[in-house]
C-alpha cells in the first residue's frame, strides 16, 4: 500500500499573500513499479460556477427549458517540478522537498455556492497502463489588509432611517433612528461599538429592542458565455438587544457586536469578492415590520492604531472640523449678514500704513552750463 504525507514549515498550513510555502512530501511505497512520471505541482486559483435556468423557441412554437453554465477562471500561482522521468520507483521512504512564493495578489481562501478560491499542493504519479495516482492537500491563503493604509477605514459611520407605522390618513408620528460608528475599519475577534438614537414620535406603539446582523455579501462574476453576475449573503454574526422606548420618548441605546474569523474585505477587479454589512433591525411591535438601518464595513487583517474606545475622540480625529461661527447677532430673515463693518481703507489710511515710496533709481546727471569755457577740452 501506497501512503503519502504532506509537512509544512508550521503547525497549520495558513499563510499570507507575499509569503513563501516550505514543505515536504514523505511517500512510502511497499513495491517496485515503473513510472512515467512523479512530479509536484502548486496551484492557486479563482473559479466561478453557477447554472442559470432559461428558455427558447423550438420547433412548432413550443418552448424549451435548460440549464446553461456559467463559468470564469482567475489563476493565482501555477508551478510543476518534475522528480522523476521513466524510470523505476523503489519501495521504501521517498523525501521531496518544495517551495513556493505565493503573488501578493492572491485572494483569501474562500469554498461558497457559486465559485471558491483555493490552493492546493499535489504529488502526481503517472503509471504507464495504469490509472494515475494523486495526492492533494490544500493550504489556506489569507490577504492582508492593513486598515492604517486604508483611508476609508477611519470615516465614521451615520445612517438615519425614517420609519411610518400606518399609511394614508392614518399616519401618526415617525420613528427616527440614527446609528453611529466610530470608524468603517474593523479585524476578527474585535468589538463593533454602536451608538443608536431612537426617537419615538409614534402615538400608539412601543419599541422593544434591537437585533443586529452581520451580513457577508459574495459577488460572482461569470466570463463565460456571457458576463453574468451572481450574489450570495451570509450573516455570519448576530446580537441582540432588549429595551423599552416608550411612546413620544427619546432614547440611546449603545453595545457592540463581534466580529468573528472571516476573510478580509476583498473589493479589487478580481471575478469573486467579498464586501461586509452591518443591519440593524428595530423591533416595533408584532404586528408591524420593523424599521431597518444598514451600513457597510471593512474588514481587515491588522486593526487601526487609534483607539476606539472612545468614539467622541475618534470622530473628532477622523474627521476634520471647521471654525465656530459668531452667531451672537441674531438674525431677523433670511437676509445675507451685513458687511458695512468691513469698508475698504480711505485715502488717508492708506497713505499712514504704506508711507510714500522712496525710488531705487539714480538722479540723472545735471545739465551742463551755457559757458563752454568752463568745460574740459577733448584731445584730438
């Protein structure tokens, strides 16, 4: 029997975009045999798949249904190395050593619905009359992102929804929620801190309490008939929060959310990426859908310097400010303000700041007298 173990230069085989996979391949065999070829091969990929259900025209004007393929292919990194050729393979212990630089545009490892991004190292032995014999283990491959090179990171977030019970000419008071982050930017195993403003303007219902939801949003992009593209949404966190805001009442709720191990945020031109949102749902009542706020996230993989723990801090950081204005004067309309405090400078003022100008050029020289005796005689 035939057994074949895969090693690699750390525990578990999860390394980064930009680095170098070491490893080794042990091969036991019990007996002798021939072989065409051994070698090992790396290959990183992108692949997308999904079918499409749809319909034609046939014959007699009857219709026909089918499923059409879609399909697009992104390759990463792809390598052999050949070691051994026609020859014979005795039994016992084999070592093969490999290595292999990894792009540093290689996407993090995902397997979904409708497309995957994997990497995979394999010891292939082709056997002459023989079916071939292949080994594969896959490694897992992470993008790194660091959120401090990454201005949209650091913009806090605010969203407001706007939120009607009943229609027509029932329609009371809206709910007005408000939600703010402190930053775009975030890393697994991180707190999401929220602050939500409700104010309940309704004159006949409760709200009860928050959920949250972190969703993963994948998007798919086939080549292949066509270009087509196809979406798939995880939710991948959840929370919830339970409270009373009463009727006519104003209330802040603040919390946070985890951000679990999840594949960075992946935005770039690439057939699969990745993008993350945060969903707020607002329990009104058992009867009424409830009101909803959603706002987009970054995810990375190396966290933000500033501290986030206080997000006044961190919105003023983020954010420039201008300067206060003077509203001691009140205004009585809408009229533009008066400048008659801002005339320009007369005549006189003029003069007493720039002075009068004393001029860099030389006099010219002074005339010569009517008497020409008294003028020097030129030598001929």
């Amino acid at each position: 029997m035939t057994t074949c173990v895969f090693g690699f230069d750390r525990p578990e085989p999860i390394y980064y975009s930009g680095e170098t996979v070491y490893g080794r391949v042990d091969l036991h065999t019990e007996n002798d045999e021939f072989v065409a070829e051994v070698y090992i091969s790396f290959k990183g990929a992108s692949t997308v798949f999904f079918e499409e259900r749809r319909s034609r025209k046939i014959r007699y004007n009857k219709t026909e249904y089918y499923l059409e393929q879609f399909r697009a292919t992104e390759n990463y990194a792809i390598s052999t190395k050949r070691l051994l050729r026609a020859n014979v393979l005795p039994a016992g212990l084999h070592t093969y050593t490999f290595s292999e630089a990894l792009p540093t545009i290689c996407g993090s490892s995902c397997v979904e619905k409708f497309g995957h991004i994997t990497y995979e190292v394999s010891l292939t032995i082709e056997r002459q009359n023989h079916p071939d014999i292949v080994y594969t283990e896959r490694i897992f491959v992470r993008k790194p992102m660091d959120l401090n090179f990454c201005p949209d990171a650091l913009i806090p977030l605010k969203a407001e929804s706007i939120k009607y019970f009943c229609c027509w000419k029932f329609t009371s008071g809206p709910l007005i929620s408000t939600l703010t982050l402190p930053f775009s930017g975030y890393v697994p195993d991180q707190e999401i801190q929220y602050e939500l403003e409700l104010n309940n303007r309704e004159n006949s219902y409760d709200i009860y309490g928050i959920a949250l939801e972190l969703h993963q949003v994948y998007t798919f992009i086939s080549h292949t008939p066509e270009y087509l593209i196809r979406s798939l949404k995880n939710t991948v966190a959840k929370a919830e929060k339970e409270f009373t805001c009463y009727r006519q009442q104003k209330q802040v709720i603040e919390g946070s959310i985890l951000v679990p191990k999840v594949p960075p945020t992946k935005n770039d031109e690439g057939i699969i990426t990745i993008a993350y949102f945060l969903k707020v749902f607002i329990k009104a009542g058992v009867c009424h859908k409830v009101a909803e706020i959603e706002v987009p996230i970054i995810i990375g993989t190396v966290p933000l310097r500033q501290n986030a723990s206080n997000r006044a801090n961190a919105t003023a950081m983020a954010l420039p400010t201008a300067p206060s204005l003077d509203t001691s004067t009140p205004y009585t309309s809408d009229l533009p303000p008066s400048y008659d405090s801002y005339e320009p400078p007369s005549f006189e003022q003029t003069n007493k700041i720039n002075g009068p100008k004393q001029s860099n050029i030389s006099k010219p020289p002074a005339p010569l007298s009517e008497d020409s005796s008294s003028a020097p005689l030129l030598k001929t």
